[in-house]
C-alpha cells in the first residue's frame, strides 16, 4: 500500500509503498478516508517534542484518521466491515497518512452521520482537545466567561461552539476574517488580535483557553477573575506565577478516548461545524504540512486518502 513517512526529524514526507499493516485480535483494518494535521504532526516531524513523542523511523504521519473498516481483529465484538469510524492513532506510532491503517478497537468512535468521511477526520484532536479542556479540565458552567485565543482556529473552532453551547459568554481572539467567522461560530466578542490588546478591553473573565503561548500566556493573566483558571493548550503553563497572583494553571495532555470522541460526534450530528481550511490528496502532504507551518490555515487541513494514488 502507500504511505506518507519520513525517515528521520526534519525529513521531507514522501509517498512511499510499504507492506499492509498486520491485523491484531483486539484491531481492525481501517481503510482511510481523511487525515487531519495538526500542529503536532509538524512538531513530531520536526523532533521539537521527541522527548513526550519519541518515534521511530521510517514514520508513517497523521494521527487523526476517518475511514471504513475492511478488516475485525479475532477478538473484536461490537465492530464490522464496513463501519464509518473516527479514530485518534497513537503519536508515537502514526500510521494514518496511508491507505490503510490498524486501530486498537477501544480508540474508535462512529463517524458522524451528518458530514462527509474525510471531513469527520477534522474532529479527531481539534474537537476532542476543546472537549477536555472545557468539561475535563476547566468544568465549565453555564453563566461562566470563557476567553478562548485563536477563535477560528483548530481547537478554538470548537472551543467557541462547545463553550457557547455549556451557557457561557464566549469572548474569542482572532484576526483578519478569523473574525467573523468567530462570531459566526457564536461568539459573543471577538477581539482582532492583530488591531487591538486584549487585556485592555477585557478582565474578570473565569476561564482562559490559550492556544497560542509564550507572551500571550502571561497577558492572559490579566484578564482572569481572582481565582479563574488558565488552561493552556501549546506548552505546561507557568504554575507558579499564576498562582502567586491568585490564579490557577492547568495544562491540557490530550489524550485518545473513544467516550470523548464519541461525545464530540455527537456534537456534530447536533450541528457543530468543523471549520475546514481545505482538503488535499494525500500525495500532496508537504504542501499541506509547509502551509499549515506557515500559520495560513484557517481551520482543518485534511488529507483525503482516496486521492492518494
Ligand atoms: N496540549 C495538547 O494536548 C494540545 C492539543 C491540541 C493542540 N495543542 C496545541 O494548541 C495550539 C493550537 O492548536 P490548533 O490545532 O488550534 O492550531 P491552528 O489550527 O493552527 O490554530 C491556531 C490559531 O491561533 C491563532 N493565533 C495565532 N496567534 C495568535 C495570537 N497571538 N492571539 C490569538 N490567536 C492567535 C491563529 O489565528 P490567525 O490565523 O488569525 O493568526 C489560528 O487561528 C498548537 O500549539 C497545538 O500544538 C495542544
């Protein structure tokens, strides 16, 4: 089959033809439909985050994967051929850049009903992380304010529509046209970033989704409520000097769980949309890596596997 691997940090992913992943009992077979990229496929690509995701190479990208079973594992109950799944593989291990791709039964989610299988993809890490943070991490409540950064962003996206549906006021950061399609999105406010300081305008707010770091981090202090809660999505957040000003710091580790993904189908079959930036073959991952490194996507980057040949 083919596969999209690199062979060493900061190689250059290429299609290459590799033998069909071998089937476990407690597997199956996905043949894939979309791959969504995400941020960390770039840093695992790079090596910046080796020491939390050590790989081993050649290394099949993508972890976010959308498809169809081909193949149930011996001792698989409750999955057949020719399910519409979503599934988060692994980092460590990748493997969804290909055409097909094995998936340990307990990480798989049905796909949503109401959107395309490739675009389903979209959801894997971007929804599943806005997910965590907001009801695992933050419990966030109706009447609460929550200032999501990066609005029209991957996980901002949903952040904003998960946040907006708990009952909480929304005040998001974006830029340019990101704006719009904030408030489009449902949130309340959007500050432009790029025009304006957001701690001039807002404080007293409960929650802080930072999906942006360094400066931005610290300036997000400011705007919390004594006692509010920054949850930080890129690096660990500076506990300390969070709390040496009477507020609190949690990091979000994202981790794979079918529940969570199976709530965030949910979401989208009640109507949550998945911002796509654009759907590219699968052969066409470098662009689509260099253009999500670029910082020019607006929403998901999907990789569409029935291209791919
Ligand atoms: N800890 C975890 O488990 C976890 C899970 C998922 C993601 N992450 C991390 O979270 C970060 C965001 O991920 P993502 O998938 O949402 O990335 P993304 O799709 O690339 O979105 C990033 C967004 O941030 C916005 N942005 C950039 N600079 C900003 C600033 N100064 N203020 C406000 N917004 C700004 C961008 O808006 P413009 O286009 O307008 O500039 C863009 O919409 C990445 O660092 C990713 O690695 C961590």
């Amino acid at each position: 089959m083919k596969a999209v691997q690199i062979r060493a940090y900061g190689g250059q992913a290429e299609a290459v033809d590799i033998d069909d992943p071998a089937v476990g009992p407690r597997e199956v077979l996905v043949r894939v439909s979309g791959v969504a990229l995400n941020p960390l496929d770039l840093k695992i690509a790079s090596g910046s985050v080796q020491g939390f995701f050590p790989v081993q190479f050649p290394y099949t990208l993508g972890t976010d994967v959308s498809g169809t079973i081909a193949e149930v594992g011996a001792e698989v109950a409750g999955w057949s051929v020719e399910d519409r799944v979503v599934a988060r593989l692994d980092p460590t291990q990748g493997g969804a850049a290909a055409e097909f791709t094995t998936v340990p039964a307990d990480q798989l989610a049905k796909a949503p009903a109401s959107v395309s299988l490739p675009l389903s993809a979209g959801i894997v890490t971007a929804a599943g992380t806005a997910w965590q943070a907001l009801t695992e991490v933050a419990s966030l409540r109706t009447g609460q304010t929550v200032l999501v950064h990066g609005g029209a962003g991957g996980v901002g996206s949903f952040a904003v529509q998960f946040a907006r549906d708990i009952g909480a006021r929304v005040i998001a950061t974006a830029s340019g046209a990101g704006v719009d399609i904030a408030l489009k999105l449902g949130a309340h406010e959007v500050v432009d970033y790029k025009v304006a300081d957001f701690t001039e305008s807002i404080s007293g707010v409960d929650v802080v989704l930072d999906t942006v770091g360094g400066e931005n981090e610290a300036r997000s202090l400011e705007a919390l409520r004594p006692g509010g809660l920054l949850v930080a999505l890129p690096v660990p957040p500076d506990v300390e000097r969070a709390v040496a000003r009477g507020l609190r710091a949690e990091f979000v580790f994202h981790t794979s769980a079918a529940g969570r993904l199976a709530a965030v189908v949910r979401k989208i079959d009640d109507g949550a949309h998945i911002l796509l930036d654009r759907m590219l073959p699968l052969t066409a991952t470098p662009d689509a890596m260099n253009h999500l490194r670029d910082g020019k996507a607006a929403g998901k980057v999907i990789l569409v596997a029935d291209k791919i040949v």
